[in-house]
C-alpha cells in the first residue's frame, strides 16, 4: 500500500490542487491531503473551514484523507506513514519557492522524499490568491474551484 502526503494551506482549495490530488491517485494507492495551518500567516478561511471543504470535494474518494497540522510537514507525514510528499510546479518561481522548502524538509528527515507533479496547461495560472482576488472583484470563479469553496463563501456573506 503505497500513500502519498500533498500539504499545502489551500486556502481555498482550487480545481488546479484537486487535478493534482487525482494525478496522485494514479502513482498512489493513497493520498493524504495535508492541510497545513500556520499562526504566522493570515488565513481567509479558518483551518475547519479548509478542511470542511476539501472533504466535502473528495467525499465520494475512499483513497482521500484529509489531516491537519500545524507543525512540521514531514514530521506529520511520517506519523500518516506516507513515504513522499507531492507538490505542484506551476512556473519558474514554484520552483525556487520549492527548491528551498524540499532543503528544509530533507534537513529535517532524508528520508522523506517529494515529487513534482507539472501543473496542467489548463490551470498553470491558477492560485488560492487569483481565486481570493477574483473574488474580490465579483467574478465568476464556478469554474476554478470546487462546489464546496463557493458554498463556504456564501456561508461567509451570511455570517
Ligand atoms: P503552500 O502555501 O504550501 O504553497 P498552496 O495551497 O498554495 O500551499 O499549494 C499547495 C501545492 O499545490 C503547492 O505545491 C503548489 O505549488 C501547488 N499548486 C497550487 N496551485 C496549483 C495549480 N493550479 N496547479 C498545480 N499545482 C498547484
């Protein structure tokens, strides 16, 4: 049984994060989504929200878990018994971004390898920040997102 952990604070979650997540599925036999909760950064959806989300986007998925932490990344990985981690490269300046953190993360355990999945040509462009801004702006994200992200933001209107 092989499983696979893809962190990120996928805040929100987008269509360019759940490609990803099904592209995993096709290497793994398992995919633990790991959200990650940061008290340093500021978040536009709470860590139960992110969670909500995604769970409600994979709930048909038996081969989907979603865990949360808020320490180290691969320490929880490890504990979730996932032999790599996934991340998503969409231009040049991933690369750099991910190039620093997979240092850290080997510093941290070797033995925890990541692999690099493209970002398709369809949703290269995409963001949790595009989504935030474009939302921002009342335009229509229904195509980039997920069902669960537009109903959360409704919830947030009403709230
Ligand atoms: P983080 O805060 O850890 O960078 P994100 O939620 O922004 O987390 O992204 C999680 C992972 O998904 C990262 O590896 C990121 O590069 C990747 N990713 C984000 N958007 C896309 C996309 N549209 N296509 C492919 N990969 C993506």
């Amino acid at each position: 049984m092989k499983r696979c952990c893809y962190p990120g604070s996928f805040d929100p979650f987008t269509n360019g994060h759940e490609e990803i997540v099904k592209r995993a599925l096709k290497l793994f036999d398992e995919v633990v989504i790991l959200v990650a909760d940061n008290s340093n950064k500021k978040y536009t959806f709470s860590l139960d929200e992110r969670v909500e989300i995604i769970k409600e986007t994979f709930k048909n998925y038996k081969n989907v878990i979603v865990e949360s932490t808020d320490g180290l990344v691969v320490k929880k990985a490890k504990e979730l018994n996932c032999t790599c981690l996934v991340r998503g490269l969409r231009a040049i300046s991933d690369y750099e971004y991910e190039f620093s953190v997979n240092a850290t993360n080997t510093f941290i355990d070797k033995d925890i390898d990541t692999i690099y999945l493209m970002a398709s040509k369809e949703y290269s462009f995409l963001s949790s920040s595009t989504i935030k801004e474009l939302h921002k702006y009342n335009q229509d994200i229904s195509s980039l997102v997920p069902e669960a992200v537009l109903k959360m933001y409704k919830k947030h209107i009403k709230n």
